[in-house]
C-alpha cells in the first residue's frame, strides 16, 4: 500500500492508488490525464520519504472524472447603522480526481549511477605527484605604527574653572 500527501491547486491531499478527491480547477478538462508532481511525502509500507519541501522523481497520475460546481459559498457585507448591506455568493468550480498510481523513483537507477560516477572520477584522477612546494622568502619587519591622537568624544563637555560673580 502506497501513501502520499501531495498538493493540487493549493491545497494538500492525503491520497492512496484507487481515491478520489475533490480538488480546484485544474488546467485539464473532463477525461484527461493529471500527473500531480508536488509531493510532499511518500510512503510505500516500510520507507517514509519527507520533502523540503517537494520530493524528486515522485508523482501521482489520475484521471478527471467528472467537473462541477462546489457548494455556494454566501458573502454578506453590513455597516451598522449606515443602512448599508450586500449580500453576494459563488460556487467555486470543483474537479473529481481518480488517482490512478502514486509513483516513486526506481531504485535501480541509484545504484548504477553513483557506480558510474566513482569510474569516471578514477579515470580523470591525476597519476603524477604534485611538483614540491618552493620555501617563501622571509618576510620583512614592518615598522611600528605610530597611534593617532585620542580623539574627543562628540557628547563629551569641556571642563572650565567656575565663572567669579561679579558684584
């Protein structure tokens, strides 16, 4: 038994091989094929597989069944005490997906492409040693450096003997 969560028009659907869901409007029409290729987690009975935040090579293929119209969804605006009042409503376009086969990568292919990979690095690995490294030439003594004169604070106040009164 396979499971995944995948996300179709914005919304996250938990889906098994055989199920039905309720999605958005979809690009395709009645009786097309859908390949959802956003999934977000993958289960066959023993491995768990968690995207960041889609998984690659993962993807569950449908059908559309049928197309229609959602329940009507009623939107009222009121002002209180203004006399002001709208009452308006929709039916959002729905689609009935079959899914037909939730489909992982093969594990094949993981295996003969890393075993490829470790062939060609060991024939493009240098067979000549690195010449030796050149000793650097003692670097000089730099001079030391003199410090700038302390500099005033710019919120700091002068201190000044007190003014005499006169009389």
């Amino acid at each position: 038994m396979k499971i995944a969560v995948i996300e179709a028009a914005g919304k996250q659907y938990l889906v098994r091989d055989g199920d039905i869901i309720r999605t958005e409007k979809l690009k395709e029409t009645k009786g097309d094929k859908v390949k959802l290729s956003r999934v977000l987690l993958f289960w066959d009975g023993k491995n768990l597989s968690l995207g960041k935040p889609y998984l690659k090579g993962y993807s569950a293929e449908g059908t559309i069944v049928e197309e229609g119209k959602g329940p009507k969804v009623v939107v009222y605006k009121y002002k209180r005490r203004k006399g002001y009042s709208r009452k308006t409503g929709h039916r959002q376009i729905v689609f009935t997906v079959k899914v037909d086969k939730i489909s992982g990568p093969s594990r094949e292919k993981k295996k003969t492409a890393p075993a490829k990979e470790a062939a060609a690095k060991k024939k493009a690995a240098p067979t000549k040693a690195a010449p030796p490294k050149k000793k650097a030439a003692p670097k000089k003594k730099a001079a030391p450096k003199k410090k700038p004169a302390a500099k005033k604070e710019a919120g700091a106040k002068k201190i000044t003997a007190p003014k005499k009164k006169k009389k």
